[in-house]
C-alpha cells in the first residue's frame, strides 16, 4: 500500500474549481462579452469572493498529473478537475494566486489571457501579474512538488516573496536574496505603503499554507527561511504586514498556520503584531499567561507543539478579559471551556445538555462561525450536528445578518446551510430587498443550496402564490436549478404570464421535467419568442416526438434563423407527411414573369432543409422538381446538400 501524500479538495475550492472550467469553457467558445461568457465570469467571480472571505487567498499549482492547492496535491483529484489541469499545464501555466480583493475585471483578465491561442507563447512565458491575481509560467520545482520526495518546496512561494520585497522578479543570472536580505528590504522600503505591506502580506500568507499544508513533508530549509524572514522584521513592520491582512478572518487563519512552524519566542511577537492590528491589544495578564504556557518549565521550545498551538489559539480567539460566566471567576483558563466542551462532544459523536449548553455559551460570546465551522467538520453524526446548529442559531439570526450592509457572506452561508428549510422564507425576503445583482447572486446560490432540504421545494412553490414578478422569477430560477421538481403544477399555469421573464424562468423549470416538457415545448413555440422557442427546441435534445411535430413545423415561421435551422433538424427524421410543404417552402419560391419555381438563397436553413428532403422525401412528386432544381445548379455547397458531388 502508499501512503498518501495529498488531501482532500475543501468544498469551497471544489464550489471555485468547478466555475472556473465552467467559464473557461464559455470563454473558449464564446467572443468575449457573450452573455453566457458574463454569467459565467459573475459566477467565478462570486464564488471566488466567498472562498476568499473564508480562505485568505487560493494558490493553485499545475504538473502533469495533479493539481496543487496551497502546495499539497489534491487526492482524490476529480477528473473534470484533472482535466483542468492538464489543459492548464499544457499551455505552460505553473501556478494561479489570487488574493482576497480580486476584481471582476481581473478575473476577465485572467480568462481572456488563459483562452487566448497564443496563451502559450504570452502568459505561458512572461505570467501575469495584476493587483489581486497573479500567474507564474511553469517550473521544474512545481513538477518536483507534484510528487513525493521533493527536496524544496515550491519556489514560486518564496519568488513571490522576493517579488513583493523588491517590486519585480529576479532576472536570469541575479542572485537570490537571503532572508535577511529580504527581511531588510521589507522593513526599509516594501512594508512602508498600505499596498506594499499587502503585497508582503499576501506573499507569507501563501507561503505559511503551502508550509501547513504539507506538515511533516515540508522541507526543512523552506521552514527555515520562512522563519528567518519572519525573525528579522522589526515589532513595527510586522504590526503594519498584519494590519495590511484583507480581513480579520485572514489574520487569524495566518496565525493558525503559522503557530506550528515558528518557535514561540517568534510567536509571542507576531501575537502582539496581530493584537495590535486588530485594534485590541494583548493584556499584561494574557501575556504573562501565553509566556509561561511557552516555557513555563524554564526552557523554550524550540518549535510550537500542538497542544501548546491549541491553548495558544483557544485562548487568543476566546480572551474576553472578564467572563460573564459566574463559573469563570478568576480563573481566566476556564475561558476556553465551552470550545473544549463542545469539541469533545463531537468527537464522541454524543449531544448532552452539557454540550448544548456550552455550544450556546460559545455562540454567545461572538463565536458562532467558529462553531458552525466545527460542525462542518467531517465525521460529525448528523444527529448531533443538528442538535448543535439548533442550540447556536437562534431565531433571526439569518435576517439580521442578511439586513447587514455588508454582510459577512461566509457566516451567512453557513447559517443558510444549517437553518435549512426554515431559511427558505427568510432569504426569499432578502432577495426581494436587495438592490445589487451581485447580492442578489448570492442569495439565489444559498436558496439553490438548501432548496434540496426536505420540504424547501414546497416552502418556494407556496411562496408563488401573489407574489410580485421579480421574485417570481427568482423563485422560479431557484427551482430551475434544483435536480428535480415534484409538484410543477402550479408552475404551468406561468406559462401564460404577461411578464415575458416570468414566461422565460418557467419554461427552464418545466422543460428539465419529464413529465411536463411536451406541454411547456408546445406552448414555448406557440408563443412565438425566438428566446422562448430556442429554449423549447433546445430541450428536445436532437428528438422530435410525433406529437411536437405540428408544434415545431409552427417554429419554421418565427422570423430567426437559429430557430428555424433547429426546428429543421428535428423534423429531419419525421415520416409525417407534413412536413414536406413546410420543408419546401424554405428551399423554394416563384419568381420572375412566368412565377416559376426556384431555389432560395442557400442559407443554413435553405440547406438543412434541401438536405433532408433529398434524404426522407426524394421520391414525392412536389420534391422532385426540388431536387432536379438543385442537381442543375451552378452552387457546389447546393449540390452537395443533396448528395452530388461538386
């Protein structure tokens, strides 16, 4: 057996992953600004803000054979994802970095440069660096990291590093700074403006991922250096570095996976330094408490042990100075209690009053996505997992986030999630408020995402009932989304809305069900709207049944040429006579003073339609004057529809 040497794809990044090959994919077969092209850029784009909020920043590595998040190897890596990868390496790309901030735009960007023919030649050899996103060509350490028994880790870490301490990569033949080289230029010039301590931030974050991430299989030189760059920065430049963090969230996943790589001299330092950043400086009395857990038996460790990386970071995120819990009193290491509490009793797969109670007192002290985020943890019994989510979310808690201007979208996810179908109500009143489409956005994801829920189907088909037309809409694009649709029998009745949107929304819901796709495909074509027919026609899947096939040959009069060559080749293949005449009166017309048949211009349409009389109906008297019309004509693409050769 081998051991495995890589992890498991966190769904955030698996939710990213799989925008991205969506919109690489439009971006490749659609000109730039195609509206599937920008509902896909929306979507990455998005999601990619969500994952961020939570993350910090993403770095993805490409080889060969796997794709690298923060470093580590995906196992097991999805083959659309393999796929993704491949197509990536091939064009020589080595690794993407993206950074919380990145904008729409930049993400465009990005798109427009990986799809590009030439992306090879161009982003393949010189990257591209932009404010929030970056990508580095292909090199041999990022195939090293692809396997085991790499001997460095990935160097694009540390040249990003150098890249954000001196404003611009290392040309072929520079020496590479040592760390405390690079420590001096952060301290004297890098780190001295808000966005050159971003940039530095950005850079040690990453690294500080790639380092965690791999554990014991880090090399110990890579470890090294990001100790001795962190070393030698001042106390001011590392509380500027930790400031610059996008968010609070940001500094604290920094921390966690820095607590086990530094020793705790250094950590004590860059606890001040992110104290200090968040506006909420470290007591005298945790200071003292932090020192002895450090090296309370009179010798300092020389790297942080996890028990001690545990108390460290229980007693940073929890500290409150006073406890309301009379239970606390002077004891300030009883601070951490409901964590502990709450921790073993999903280890053990077990939900007491004790443990619900502690999940409460959690919550309550502004914690609730830490314990969220610990249900979300795999493994948990389900059972339990409700019971808890029960104690710590307390009613309206997902309103009041939602009517937040700036709502924290990890946590309202994470609410959504766990709320469940009681959420349903609560985000269909969100998604009428709301003024932005990229919030709207949101919120439609988060109603996809429980409308699975057991009874979520029913709470949204209830909600149709005198509602207004855009959220009409956006329930029914909720349910368009979802894999199946059980009841659709107060949604065909939309069909004969006089919002044309409202019309739109309830064809994708009724075409995706099998029991409801004939009706809503006759009524899209009978309503006559090149939009709604393309949808009808497109659902058919390539197969006209017999009783669509007066309901298609109707298509054939909608002025759009998309719709009439899709109706053609569904009706190709009918044996019902009807629909020769209508096949012919694309092919044909009279003209000139003796009105004489001729054939009409060879469009797309004109040829599928030739095409498929001379396949099925070439012996029909009405056809064979078609027929001998085209094999007489001067126009090889004519000749050819009918099966002569030019």
């Amino acid at each position: 057996m081998t051991t495995r040497h890589g992890s498991a794809l966190p769904p955030d990044v698996a939710a990213v992953l799989r925008e991205f090959v969506n919109a690489m994919g439009k971006a490749g077969m659609y000109p730039a600004g195609h509206r599937f092209v920008e509902d896909a850029l929306s979507r990455l784009s998005d999601v990619l803000g969500v994952t961020l909020e939570t993350r910090g920043s993403l770095t993805l590595g490409f080889t060969p054979r796997n794709v690298l998040l923060d470093g580590t190897a995906i196992e097991p890596l999805p083959q659309q994802v393999r796929q993704f990868g491949q197509r990536l390496h091939r064009k020589n790309i080595g690794t993407i970095q993206i950074a919380p901030g990145v904008s729409r735009a930049e993400v465009s960007s990005l798109l427009e440069a990986i799809t590009d023919p030439d992306a090879e030649e161009a982003v393949g050899r010189s990257g591209l660096r932009l404010a929030h996103l970056r990508v580095e060509p292909l090199v041999y350490d990022v195939l090293q990291l692809g396997g085991a028994g790499a001997d460095e880790l990935d160097e694009v870490f540390w040249s990003r590093l150098v890249e954000a301490a001196f404003g611009q990569r290392l040309g072929e033949g520079q020496a590479v700074p040592t760390a405390v080289q690079l420590a001096e230029q952060i301290n004297d010039r890098a780190a001295t403006t808000p966005d050159g301590a971003r940039r530095v931030f950005e850079a040690l974050s990453s690294f500080a991922s790639a380092l965690h991430s791999r554990r014991d299989r880090a090399p110990v030189s890579a470890r090294r250096r990001f100790i001795d760059v962190l070393s030698a920065l001042s106390r001011p430049t590392t509380t500027r570095v930790m400031g610059a963090a996008p968010t609070k969230a940001a500094r604290r996943r920094f921390m966690r996976e820095t607590l086990e790589q530094v020793p705790p001299s250094l950590l004590m330092q860059l606890l001040e330094s992110v104290a200090d950043a968040d506006g909420e400086p470290i007591s005298a009395h945790l200071r003292l408490m932090l020192g002895k857990l450090a090296g309370g038996d009179g010798v300092e460790r020389a790297a942080a042990e996890g028990d001690f990386a545990t108390e460290v970071m229980g007693l940073l995120e929890q500290w409150d100075g006073e406890s309301p819990d009379t239970m606390v009193g002077d004891d300030p290491r009883l601070a951490v209690e409901p964590f502990r509490v709450l921790a073993l009793g999903l280890e053990l797969g077990t939900a007491p009053a004790s443990v619900l109670a502690a999940a409460r007192r959690f919550a309550d002290r502004g914690h609730v996505a830490e314990a969220l985020q610990m249900l979300d943890q795999p493994g948990n019994a389900p059972e339990v997992r409700r019971a808890v989510a029960d104690a710590v979310l307390e009613a309206g808690l997902l309103g009041r986030l939602l009517a937040d201007g700036d709502p924290d979208w990890g946590l309202v996810e994470r609410v959504a999630r766990h709320t469940g179908t009681g959420a349903v109500a609560t985000l269909l009143e969100a998604i009428s408020a709301a003024e932005e489409r990229a919030t709207r956005r949101r919120i439609l994801d988060l109603l996809v995402a429980v409308g699975s829920e057991p009874g979520a189907e029913a709470e949204l088909i209830d909600a149709l009932q005198g509602a207004p037309w855009h959220l009409t809409r956006n329930i029914l694009t909720v349910l368009s989304l979802l894999p199946t649709v059980s009841d659709v029998s107060r949604v065909l009745p939309l069909l004969d809305d006089p919002e044309f949107r409202v019309r739109l929304e309830a064809m994708k819901v009724l075409v995706r069900q099998p029991a409801s796709r004939e009706r809503a495909v006759a009524a899209g074509l009978e309503d006559g709207d090149p939009q709604l027919a393309r949808l009808a026609l497109a659902s058919l899947d390539g197969e006209c049944p017999p009783t669509l096939v007066a309901s298609v040959i109707s298509a054939l009069g909608i002025e759009d040429e998309d719709v009439q060559l899709q109706a053609v080749r569904l009706i190709a293949g009918s044996d019902n006579p009807l629909v020769v005449p209508s096949l012919l009166e694309l092919v044909r017309s009279r003209g000139g003073l003796l009105r004489r048949w001729r054939l009409r211009p060879p469009t797309p349409t004109m040829l599928a339609a030739l095409s498929a009389l001379a396949g099925r109906w070439s012996s029909h008297r009405p056809v064979l004057l078609t027929l001998q019309l085209a094999a007489r004509s001067p126009d090889p693409v004519v000749r050819a529809a009918i099966g002569l050769a030019s």
